[in-house]
C-alpha cells in the first residue's frame, strides 16, 4: 500500500505517527525524500526537515508500535575522495547541504530502532518520473547539444532493481521478524562516468544512430551544490547479508529500455 502526501507529508513530521497507526503495517518502507540537491543549498531548513527531522518521526512512530522501517539514503554522504568502492563502515564527509540532511535522517533512524534498516543508494535511474536517463533521453530526441560531465564516477541504478531487491529482503525480515537492521549499501556492479552512462543510454534506445555526447569536467558545468567525484558503493555486506547481487549497470540499463514501452513486470531485474 502506497501513500500520498495527502496522508504522510514529509513537511509535517508531526502527522507521520497517525498516518503509520491508521494502516499499522507490518514494515513501513520510505522511499520519500527532498532529493533537490542544488536547492538544498539555498533551503538547507526545509532539506532538513524533510530528509531528517521527518525520517527521525517515522522510526520512532515504527518503533513505537513495533514496526520495521526501511529508510533510504544516498552516496552523497561521501566525499568522493577515495577510489575503491565505499564500504558501509567508511568515514561520511557530505559536500553538500543534501548529503548532510540525508545523513541526518540515516543516523536517526539506525539510532531510533536496531531493527530498522538503511539502504545507501546510487545514481537512481528509472523508465518513469524525472531522472539523469529520461532528460538525456527528450534531449536526444529533442535534437539539443548534451554535453555532460566526464570526471564524476559512480554507479547507475535501476529503480526496478532496487524495488525487486527491497521485496526480497522484507519477505526475509517477515520471516525472521527478531533479526536486527542496519545500514546496507545497495548499487549496481560497477562504475560509469555521468557522461559514459548518458551515452550507453543513449546507443541503447537509438542504437547506431544515437547522437553523440560530448565529454566535459565538472568546472565547465558549475551548480550551487558540490558532488563528490567518486562515490561507487561496495555491496558486499548486502550480498553476504541477504545473498543480493545486483546486475552490472550495463545490465539494468538494457532493462530500463525495455520498461520505456510499458510497464514492469514482476519478478528479480
């Protein structure tokens, strides 16, 4: 069951632990989030609020009536400076107001409830809404120029992966409903640049005709909000933990075009 804003508002903690004591779940999943990394930087109060301060509210409302939560958070609570894939145990250091909220909201929930658990993820892609892959994709068929950084490396993942992954690990918590949470790190295999992901995505819908994107550094595409230049994830933990191995993001990406068509269909991307 999926809620609106028009029962749990993110902008209004307060309302969230009537909202979980109406429907009293058996695991709440927030996929929510401010995920505006650019604004954040201006409004820094109203990224706090609705990636940490009503994070926070939700796990106590979970644990309060003995539910698990499942929070995710972001790559962005590094700082890019390392170049082997971060564990989960790695030093956090955001470079941007977002990275800082979404880090405040993790650590409320691990600290509200050793059952809840956090799932750091990376470079969400998806076949709907508004992402990197679709505004790449209206650009191309738009005819415009794409110029995209070439210096910033991570990991593109499929939002249908990650939803197939998270199913698999509630029906092992309903399982064994006493076994304790924590923070997992949750991403594709291997690392891409912005540029080489735009490009793949682009030879995969258009094949031999896709345009071409031009290579650029990050100082010749300025934003108000930093991004770590490095920020691939280590799944290791999540493998050893629930025998999870995601697909190479070559592989999700071959996926996310064939959603372009219709929908999903169930079943481990």
């Amino acid at each position: 069951m999926g809620l609106g804003r028009e029962e749990a508002d993110l902008l209004r903690p307060d309302t969230l632990g009537d909202a979980v004591e109406r429907y009293l779940p058996e695991v709440v999943i927030n996929a929510a989030a401010d995920t505006a990394v650019d604004r954040a930087e201006a409004e820094f109060a109203a990224a706090w609020r609705a990636n940490a301060v009503a994070p926070a509210a939700l796990a106590e409302a979970c644990r309060d009536r003995g539910i698990r939560l499942i929070h995710f958070s972001t790559d962005y609570v590094f700082d890019g400076s390392q170049r082997t894939p971060y564990l989960e145990s790695d030093p956090t250091a955001p470079v941007n107001a977002y990275g800082r909220a979404k880090l405040g909201g993790e650590e409320s929930v691990l600290n509200a409830d050793p059952k809840h658990l956090v799932f750091r993820l990376s470079w969400v892609y998806s076949a709907r809404g508004r992402n990197f892959a679709l505004t790449m994709l209206r650009l191309a068929r738009e005819g415009k120029p794409i110029r995209v950084v070439d210096d910033q490396i991570g990991s593109p993942t499929n939002a249908r992966c990650i939803a197939d992954s998270i199913a698999e690990i509630v029906g092992h918590f309903l399982a064994l409903p006493e076994e304790p949470g924590g923070l997992f790190h949750l991403s594709a295999a291997g690392q891409t640049s912005w540029a080489g992901f735009a490009q793949s995505l682009l030879n995969e819908v258009f094949g031999g005709v896709a345009p071409t994107v031009e290579p650029i550094p990050t100082s010749a595409y300025p934003t108000p909000a930093a991004r770590p230049a490095y920020s691939v994830l280590s799944n290791e933990k999540v493998q050893r933990r629930f025998g999870i191995r995601l697909p190479a993001w070559e592989d999700q990406l071959a996926l996310w075009a064939e959603d372009l068509n219709g929908p999903s269909l169930p079943g481990h991307c």
